[in-house]
C-alpha cells in the first residue's frame, strides 16, 4: 500500500473542511482511523480516497490506514490551519540565502512541506511534512517561516511551499484557461510557441543548458562557503550571474502552464485556509497584461480549490529599470477589484540594485500581520488602503509632505488627518511614487508604506 503525495507523518490537515486522503492498494477495501472516526472504502482499480472533515485544532494525533495485506501508521499529525505559499524566487528564496539566517526562535506546532522543483531533468527530492526547526528551515523559504514566526495563532499551522524562481504567472495557470483568455493567449502562450526548433535540438539545447549550469552552480556553491563574510550580490559580481535562461521548448519548466501541471496540482487536494503570492518580477516586461494575468490566476485558483479563499498578493519591491512599477500599480488594481484580496506593501524592504534583496524578515511580517487582520480579524498593523473617491486612508497616518505628479505637473500636497490633501480642486490624473524606485513618503503611524497609485478621472 501507497499513500498519494503529499501524505506523511508530521503533516497538519485542514480544519472544518473536507479532507481527501488517498493512495494505492492491492487489496479490496481500506480502513482509516483517526480521532476515535473510522471510514471503510472500497479500493478500485487500485485506487482509493477516504474523505473526512476535523474540526478542533490540535494534536498529535495517528492516523492507522490499513488493507487486508498491510497496515500503514502516520504518528505526529496536527489539525489547523494551512497556508500555500505560491510564486516565483523571492517566495523561493531560501532562509540559509537570507541575511537573518534563521528565525528568533521555533515552534513545535509549525509543520513545513516544500513541493520539489519541476526542472529538466525532473528530480523528486521526497521531502514530505516535517516541523519547522532551526535545521529544516535552513532550505525553507524564508518569507513564509518569518510569516509563521509572526503569525499570532495559537493553533497548528502548516505552509505548503509551493514556487519556482523565474516562473510568468502564465506558468501556473491551467492551459485551458490561459488558452480561453484571448489577450493572454496571445501574450504568453503563441508568442512562447513562435519559432521553437525540433524537439530534437530543444532536448539537446536544454541538457547543454544544464551541464553549464550545475558546473556553475558547484563553482558558486565553492565560493560562498569560502567567503562567509561577502553577500550573495558581493560574490555574484565576482564568480557571475546564474545562467539564464534556460532554452525556451518542451523541457523547459518556464513553458505556458507546466508548473500548474507538474507542481500546483501536486497539493491541490490538500484543502488551505489561504493564498500567499509573491510573484511578477518574471513578468515585468509584459506589465501591460500583467492585471489580467493575475486576476486570471486568482479566479482559476479559487476555482479549482471550489473556494473563495482569501489571497495575499505580496508586493514587488524597489528594484531600478525593472518595470516594477507597473506590475506594482497592476497588484493593487487587483487587490482593488477582487473580493477577499489583500495587498501587503514591501517598500522599504528592496534593493535598487538587486532583484533578490536579502532581508525577508519585514517581508514575513507584514503578511503575518495583514493574514491576522483580515483571516483572523485581529487588531495589527497592515497596509494602508486609500479610498480613491474621499482620497482619505483606513488608518492612522504619519502626516507628511508628498511629492505628487497632477496632470503631468510635478506638485506637492500633504498627508494630513489621514487624507491626502491636494493642491488643486479637480484634476485628471493623479499620481503618486509612479517609479521602479520610488521615494516613500506616505506611511501608517506604524511605518508601513502605502502603495504607490496611479488615478484616472
């Protein structure tokens, strides 16, 4: 008998919503004991599922699954809340890559699992739920431990890590759906197909590609354990950057709608309490779609897991001739349209100069914080939202002189009583740190930025 992936010991269920376990049998029916609750299914052409539904946080607790042929036993499962930590390198970024190194300290009811990377050649590093700890967390990512270090939740929590470095949103959307949407379509799936060699030559190009890029990742890997003291930027001007990208065909992970195939769909029947994503520097240079990319993906998502779950968009931060500040103003037009969405600023957090800036901590805790406001309706600190139509903001503000560009006119107006004050009446268009590297001057009392905008009349 077989347990499906992503089944383990260590692993936290989702409370009051239904459970889906399943695997493989050679026998004719499969027993589940779990919490005084016993179910019985019969087994089909191998196949099983036993679905069930826990209510009450807690644990440890065993699991018995059993046929007539074998007795398999899953010790330290937790019932909580689960967390999908979704999008591209900096989500990815791991916390040994990050100049905090660990966490301040750890948990005994936090429970990580992280998907293995779709790459060519596909390798499944069998990693399954484990507790987060100080050693664990060292290849975990470090925004998602920061977030379960802030989180104020006295219940099991559990984080699927889910994401892929140099990935389009476009990579994690069902090819139907992205096929149906004509403007994207057209963007992301024709224009990666335009041009493509023989399948012959694209496996060629794609093992080239990876000879030449584990030799360099060896070389760098030399590099930075023998030079502790230098960043990770320090080292990379020296030894080079990461080879990229990888050759465009059928073996390449960044093709329209692979990862949604190959990773998304791996947990996507382990039910979440909520969507965290940080993603878009990938799809920068196409920041005219991006809006429609990310509510694309947003609606399929909910979609798939036949929920409205609540879905963190992680904002891109300062990084210079980047295009970020489009993709920044698409993020929050989003967050402005979508019920149940939530924008979380890292302003402040950014490096000008490089794209992977090293410091998650505040990264990690403003979504914290912003998940315990909006999920857990908790009294903490979180983005500033602007009403656009009183140009008045939903919390206390730092009063402030503000830099603003009215009407293709640079202006100053202030930050007064938690309102934007204006030195005009009427206006046109109204814009405020429209810059991939913006000046921040609009911030909570609690020194969180507010996102840049950009207001049309």
């Amino acid at each position: 008998m077989e347990l499906d992936y992503p089944y383990s010991n260590h692993m936290v269920l989702q409370r009051n919503k239904r459970i889906t376990i399943s695997g493989i049998s050679q026998g004719n029916e499969v027993n589940i004991m779990i919490l005084d609750q016993n179910y019985t299914v019969p087994v089909n052409n191998q196949k099983w599922e036993v679905h069930l539904e826990l209510d009450q946080p807690g644990g440890p607790y065993t699991m018995i699954i059993k046929d007539e042929l074998d007795t398999c036993v899953l010790d330290d499962i937790l019932v909580g809340d689960v967390f999908l930590a979704a999008g591209q390198s900096n989500m990815e970024l791991e916390m040994r890559e990050s100049k905090e190194k660990k966490l301040p300290s750890y948990s005994k009811n936090v429970r990580v699992i992280t998907v293995p990377k779709y790459i060519y050649p596909f390798q499944d590093d069998n990693k399954r739920w484990e507790p987060l700890t100080e050693e664990s967390s060292s290849d975990f990512s470090a925004v998602a431990a920061f977030f379960s270090y802030y989180l104020e939740e006295d219940i099991p929590i559990g984080i699927i890590s889910n994401n892929k470095g140099g990935t389009s949103a476009s990579c994690w959307i069902k090819e139907e759906v992205l096929k149906d949407n004509p403007k994207l379509k057209s963007a992301y799936y024709d224009h990666y197909y335009e041009g493509l060699p023989s399948l012959e030559k694209q496996k060629k190009e794609t093992e080239d590609y990876y000879q030449g890029f584990n030799k360099y990742q060896e070389e760098l890997k030399e590099f930075v354990n023998n030079h502790p003291e230098m960043s990770l930027s320090q080292i990379k001007d020296i030894v080079g950057h990461t080879p990229w990208p990888p050759p465009k065909g059928y073996y390449d992970y960044r093709r329209p709608s692979t990862l949604y195939e190959h990773m998304f769909e791996r947990t996507l029947a382990c039910p979440i309490k909520a969507i965290l994503w940080y993603q878009g520097e990938e799809d920068s240079p196409q920041y005219a779609v991006y809006g429609e990319l990310l509510k694309t993906l947003i609606d399929s998502w909910r979609e798939d897991y036949q929920e409205d779950l609540p879905f963190f968009i992680i904002q891109l931060p300062e990084y210079k001739n980047s295009h970020f500040d489009e993709i920044r103003r698409a993020q929050r037009e989003v967050s402005r349209l979508l019920k149940n969405t939530y924008l979380v600023t890292t302003l402040k957090t950014g490096d000008p100069d490089y794209i992977h800036p090293a410091y998650k901590e505040e990264v990690g805790k403003r979504l914290a914080y912003s998940v315990d406001h909006y999920v857990y309706k908790r009294n903490k600190p979180i983005t500033p939202v602007l009403d656009e139509n009183t140009l008045t903001y939903n919390q206390e503000m730092k009063d402030h002189e503000v830099h603003l560009v009215i009407d293709d006119v640079d202006c100053i107006g202030h930050i007064k009583e938690n309102r934007l004050i204006l030195p005009v009446d009427h206006y046109h268009t109204l814009c405020y740190a429209n810059d991939d590297n913006p000046v921040v001057e609009i911030e909570s009392k609690e020194g969180i930025p507010a996102s840049p905008f950009k207001i049309e009349k």
